[in-house]
C-alpha cells in the first residue's frame, strides 16, 4: 500500500468525517472493506472491537488500525495525523473566532445558540449506545439489574462529582469482571456488535495485560489536578487524562474537562465550554479535539496544538505497541465483561453530563433552543451536526434582535 494512498484517503475522511464515530466508522468500513478488498470484514470487527476495549477516540483508533494494517507504523502513523489535522485546522481556525476577546455579535449568538443545544447532544448520544449495551447483558434479572446501577452510577458520578468520573466507570467494570470470575466461565453477556464510541479495558497489549493494569490507572484519575502545576504543565496533565483515561468516549471526559478548565484554572466561563463541546460535535474530525479549544484559551494556538498532540499520543502507541494483539480482546471473557460494567457506567456518565452542561445556559431563550434541540435528535431522530448548525443560526438572529448573549 503505497503510502501516498493512506495520506490523501485518510485525509479525505478527515474532511468531511462530520457526525463523529458513527459517521467516521462507515467511512472506515466503506473504504477498507467494501469499496475496496483492502481488509476482511474479520479484520475490521476486529479492530472496531479492540478501539472500543481501550481508552481514548474509538473511532480515530481504528482509523490508525486500519492504516497499521495496511503498511505498518509508518502507515499508522501517517494516516492518523492525516485523519486528524484536517478537524484541528479547522476547529482551531474557529477557537479563534469564538474565544477571541471581543467577537462581532453574530459569532457571540451562533456561539449561545450553538451551546445551548450541547445538553440534548449528550443525552441523544447516550440513547443510541443503550440498545447496544442492553443486549451485552444477559436475559437474567440479576444482570439486568446490574446493568441499571451501573447506569446510575456513571450518571450520579459525573452529575455531583465530576474530576472522579474515570474512577467510578473502573470501578463498575472491575467489579462486573469479579462478578464474571466468581461466576466461573462463560460469556458475561450476549454478545452484540460494537456500536459507537464504547468503554475500554485499558491500554495493555493483550486481555490479560488489560484487566491486570486498571487498577494503577486509578490514581491518577483520582489524583485530579492536584499533582500537575498550574499554566502548560497542567494542560499537558488535563490532554493525558483525556487521551489516556477517557474511557466510554469523548463525551464521558467532558464534565472532567470542563472542571479542570473552568472552575480549577478559570481558563474560560462554563459558556465558553459549552461553544468548545459545541465546535468538537461540529467540526469534522473526532470529538476529542474539544481539548484543542481548551488548549487555545488556555494558550493560544501553540497551547491547542500542544492538547491535541498528548490527547493523541496514546491512540498511537496503544495501536502500533499493542496492534498483534489487539486482536485477543474480542474473544477475551474478562475484557468483554468489564466493557459490560464500564460501557453501562459510561453511557449513564454520557446521559448525566447534561446535566454540568445544562447548568451553564444563562439566558431563557437558550432553554427554548435546548427543547427544539431535544425534539430535533430524540424525537425525530435527526443529525446532531444538523441541530448544532439551526441552533447557531437561530442564536444569531436571537442576538441580531437584541436577545442577551453575553457569557
């Protein structure tokens, strides 16, 4: 596979890769395996089953597989970065715009207009992954019930206690593994097929080295800001607990995210995170990127460049160090058994940052906006890009007839 061919398609996707994991996984499987007989539909299962066992962007880690597969580090590498700059060009090009000191009145209105609908994207981004999560656990009122508390416990944890979100999903897929071994063999759950952005068993490079390091991750995760000095040291730190810890997907570390960056480093207003999650959902690319917003107003744009290098960094290294074995985690009982408990715990954590985010909406019209958002994804089951867009546009005609729109 000359690599000239991964450059110009990856970069492709990463165009016009709009609509986050669900939209970047049927460019992957469109291009890889059935335009082009490049990888078996095996080989891709598989690697959409090894993207949702680890932490970090489920989607741009399979994007980087798919390219391993077809030339090796060298390829992995170059099809991730080609898969990635063209949404961080571009998300970095509007930091500027929405962060900047003084915007015209019509960016400050598609701004509001565009976070207000950010609570319902959460909440319409957990309903989706739901049926999926379901039918991993068994028909048994125990499991069923399991599966419940673990969706409440994701939701409580990131509702009153955000910076511990990561710990509270390790510990529900920790202790649905106890439960699996204690229980003796056999498949925790139904097995169904990787859907979205799912919860992860951790960095290792086999199931055993998965499960046997997850409680180390733990400290740090609880450890919080705490150990990382104030200005680019604690950015680096929040872009590692976001690369690194973000297990369930981009959605689960954003109440994690915006403790660090607005109440601990005050590096911009709850609304101004609300424009971040809002540009990271509509920008092509993956949802992580948002930490490159909050690297520019931490920094500038060396200080969003710098986010989005270490967010990165270990989707690489856990594809090309781990990539032949990746493979195992698909048919491991234990790995399939934690992504039961910490995928329920992260779909409840998705669900309840709605909840953070819907706090930061100051103006009233923005909570009319919020309902025609919500009506808009869960009852007519349309595009989330599409209700970021009308959002921001009736937030600009909100603002050009005199509406608040101050943060």
């Amino acid at each position: 596979m000359p690599l000239a061919t991964i450059a110009g398609q990856w970069a492709r996707m990463g165009v016009i890769g709009f609509g986050g994991p669900p939209a970047h996984i049927v460019l992957l499987r469109t291009l890889c395996v059935d335009s082009r007989p490049w990888l078996s539909a095996r080989e891709f299962e598989d690697g959409l089953a090894a993207a949702n066992l680890m932490p970090g962007p489920a989607s741009t880690q399979l994007a980087i597989f798919c390219a391993w597969k077809l030339r090796g580090a060298a390829g992995a590498v170059l099809g991730g970065v080609c898969f990635i700059v063209p949404g961080l060009i571009i998300i970095l090009a509007l930091s500027a715009a929405f962060l900047a000191g003084s915007p015209p009145l019509w960016v400050q209105g598609a701004a509001a207009g565009a976070g207000a609908a950010v609570p319902a994207v959460a909440v319409q981004a957990a309903v989706s992954l739901l049926p999926a999560s379901r039918k991993r656990m068994a028909a048994a009122r125990a499991t069923r019930v399991r599966w419940l508390a673990y969706l409440a416990a994701g939701a409580v944890a990131v509702a009153t206690a955000g910076p511990f979100v990561v710990a509270v999903l390790l510990a529900c897929g920790l202790a649905e593994v106890a439960i699996h071994l204690r229980a003796g063999p056999g498949p925790p759950a139904v097995p169904g097929p990787p859907a979205g952005p799912g919860s992860s068993a951790g960095p290792g490079s086999s199931a055993g080295g998965v499960l046997g390091g997850l409680p180390f991750l733990a400290g740090p995760a609880i450890a919080g800001p705490a150990i990382a000095a104030a200005g680019i040291g604690a950015l680096a730190w929040i872009a590692i607990k976001v690369g690194a810890l973000s297990f369930g997907g981009g959605f689960v570390i954003i109440p994690l995210m915006q403790h660090d960056a607005v109440v601990t480093y005050h590096w911009m207003s709850g609304a101004q995170f609300l424009n971040a999650v809002a540009l990271g959902q509509a920008t092509p690319g993956p949802v992580v990127l948002t930490v490159a917003v909050v690297g520019y107003a931490a920094a500038g744009i060396g200080g969003g460049l710098l986010a989005a290098l270490i967010a990165f960094l270990p989707s690489f290294v856990f594809v090309i160090a781990g990539g032949n074995h990746l493979g195992r985690l698909r048919s491991s009982d234990r790995a399939q058994a934690f992504l039961s408990g910490a995928g329920s715990a992260a779909i409840g954590a998705i669900a309840g940052a709605a909840i953070p985010l819907g706090l930061e909406l100051g103006h009233p019209w923005q909570a009319v906006l919020l309902l025609l958002a919500a009506a808009w994804l869960l009852a007519l089951r349309r595009g989330t890009v599409t209700a970021l867009l009308c959002s921001a546009g009736l937030g600009v005609i909100a603002a050009l007839a005199g509406a608040p729109v101050g943060h």
